[in-house]
C-alpha cells in the first residue's frame, strides 16, 4: 500500500472519531449547565475552560477570544474554521482525506461522509444548532456512527482497513483520557478521593454520560458516581468499547495486523510502544494510579498515545528521503497530531 494511502486512511477515520467526541463533550456540559442555572459567570468559565483545555486547543482559543464564555466555546469547538480540530473542520478534513483515496473506500463510505460534509456546511446547520444544540450533535454523532458501521459493514478489511482501525482506536483513546481529565480538579492532587458532594456527582455522571458509558457504568457499579469506580471503568475495563484498556488492545491488534507480527514480538517502535501500554493497562490497578496522581497519570498516557503515532507515521508514512509530498507529509501529522498539556 502506497504510505499517502495509509495516511489518508487513518486520517479520516481519525477526524470522524475526533468530531463525534467533541460533539459528545460539549453536549453533555451543555446539558450539565441546564442544572446550574444559578452560576455566576466566573463559575460558568471554571466549567468551559476546562472543556478548551481537555481538547488541547487553550492556546489557539485564547488567540481568538479573550473569555471563555459558553458562546465563545461553543463557537471556537463546533464551527470556528480558524481551529483545525473543531468539528465542522474535523469532517471537512475526513471529507478531503476520503476524497484522496476515493478508489480505495466503497461508495457507501463515500456518500455517508458527503452527506455529513454538506450538513455541517449548510446554513440548515446554523439553523438546528440554534434551535436545539442537542439535536445538531446528535447529526454530528449519528454520521460517525453511521460511517464506523458502514467501513466495518463494506470495506475488505486489509491492510488499508487496520489503518483505519489505528486512527480510530488511537483518536478514542486520547479522547477518553481527555474526556476524564476534564474534572481531575475536583479530587484530591494524589491518593483516591472520598467523598464526594452531590454537584461533583453530577459532575462525573457527565464525564460518563460524555463517553456514552453511563448505561454500561451502572450494569457494573450501579446508580452511585464515584471518581474511583468512575476511572476504573473508563480506564482499566477491558470490555467497554470506549475504555482506554479496550481502544489499546485494539489499536495493538491493528498495528501487528498490519506488519504480520504476533503478540509477544515487534519489528517497529509502534507495536514496541503499544505492546507496553497495554500491558501497563492490563496489569495496573486504580489504586496505583491515583498513587500517581490522576491528571498525571492521564497527561503520561496522552505522551505515550502521541509517540505511538509518531512512531507508526516513522514506520509506515514517512520516507528517508525527502520530496515536496513527504514534507506535505509531515507538516501534516505535525499540525493534527495534539501534544500533550503540562
């Protein structure tokens, strides 16, 4: 396979995974604030500075606006163009990347991404998200949904399909540690937390309700929130398709598919680096996680899920030699890839 093929591959799924769980965290803190119409509007930028910062964009939004009001946020994550990761420029980037390869994807593939492109485009878009923002992300996560069913439904799952399974895979997982750091301030710097007021309980049913896990935490733990049952389940559970453990195992098992080789072995820094994040996950508690600290632990795990992408880009995408689409190439993955906050 042609590595700008691989690329394109895994950057559309990565874009499509990366608009439909910003749609999800800002729709759940929206509603969240439906709760706690009383807040000043200090309180109200506690609670949407966080979101800016959980996606890795607080300097470029801060470039754009002064505050970080409800709209300003809004604005700056949904439609902003001037930011390359909010969700209108995440499909558009998905769209241009399918548009590369159009002969490597089915045209059902094809068809679903245009219809997502010419909504998120349309001035019917403006009209729903000022009607009801819950139903415009509900557009936005059902045109995910729908594209991760029709490539598994459609496309011939070869190489080029484990790239789309590493982009995917990779996206969720920085997103669900992302997801959770969101509220790291509202437990103690290390050790595990106690408990917990009714606000901060709200608080964390919306990280679980922003994962899509809240109905799967409670066949588990049941109907009380807690930080430390919340982080086992969205860290640690190898079964919750949106769980770190589980988008590791994944991205693990599409990494050897690629190359052909099995656990246990590596022949590139990416699977020597999966490999070992996964066992990490596999054989760590939560208890030695908040011993850590968990928004240290959460900003080592983001380092360790962008150095797995520079190392399968070194692997499979990059050439040792250099030419005009090569530092095309590069200058991508460094603009899209997110580092990691201090």
């Amino acid at each position: 396979m042609l590595s700008r093929v691989a690329c394109s591959l895994y950057w559309m799924a990565r874009h499509i995974e990366r608009a439909e769980n910003i749609a999800r965290i800002v729709d759940v803190n929206l509603q969240l604030l439906l709760d706690m119409r009383h807040l000043d509007e200090k309180k109200l930028a506690e609670y949407w500075l966080p979101i800016v910062q959980a996606t890795g964009d607080e300097e470029a939004f801060f470039k754009l606006h002064p505050r970080p009001t409800a709209q300003a946020v809004t604005e700056f994550l949904v439609f902003q163009n001037e930011n390359p990761n909010s969700i209108v420029q995440s499909i558009c980037q998905a769209r241009e990347n399918a548009r590369m390869v159009r002969d490597q994807i089915t045209q059902e593939i094809w068809e679903e991404l245009n219809r997502l492109y010419l909504f998120i485009r349309s001035p019917q878009a403006r009209e729903v998200w000022r009607r009801s923002p819950s139903e415009f992300f509900q557009e936005v996560k059902a045109g995910s949904l729908h594209f991760i069913g029709i490539a598994n439904a459609t496309l011939i799952h070869n190489e080029g399909w484990w790239f789309v399974q590493t982009g995917q895979f990779i996206e969720r997982a920085d997103k669900t540690t992302r997801i959770l750091d969101v509220r790291y301030e509202t437990i103690p710097q290390r050790g595990t937390p106690k408990a917990i007021t009714q606000s901060n309980s709200l608080e964390w049913s919306a990280v679980l309700r922003s994962c899509s896990a809240w109905d799967a935490y409670k066949s588990i733990y049941g109907a009380d929130v807690h930080p430390r049952e919340v982080a086992e389940f969205l860290l640690l559970d190898d079964t919750f398709p949106r769980s770190l453990r589980f988008c590791v195992s994944e991205l693990n098992r599409a990494v050897r598919r690629i190359s052909g080789v099995s656990n246990g072995h590596f022949c590139n820094d990416a699977e020597k680096l999966t490999g070992r994040l996964l066992a990490e996950l596999q054989f760590g508690t939560i208890e030695e996680i908040f011993d850590i600290g968990l928004h240290n632990y959460l900003d080592q795990i983001q380092l360790k899920l962008n150095n797995i992408g520079e190392a399968l880009f070194q692997a499979y995408i990059f050439q040792s030699f250099l030419n005009p689409d090569a530092e095309h190439m590069v200058q991508q993955e460094e603009q899209q890839q997110q580092t990691s906050r201090p």
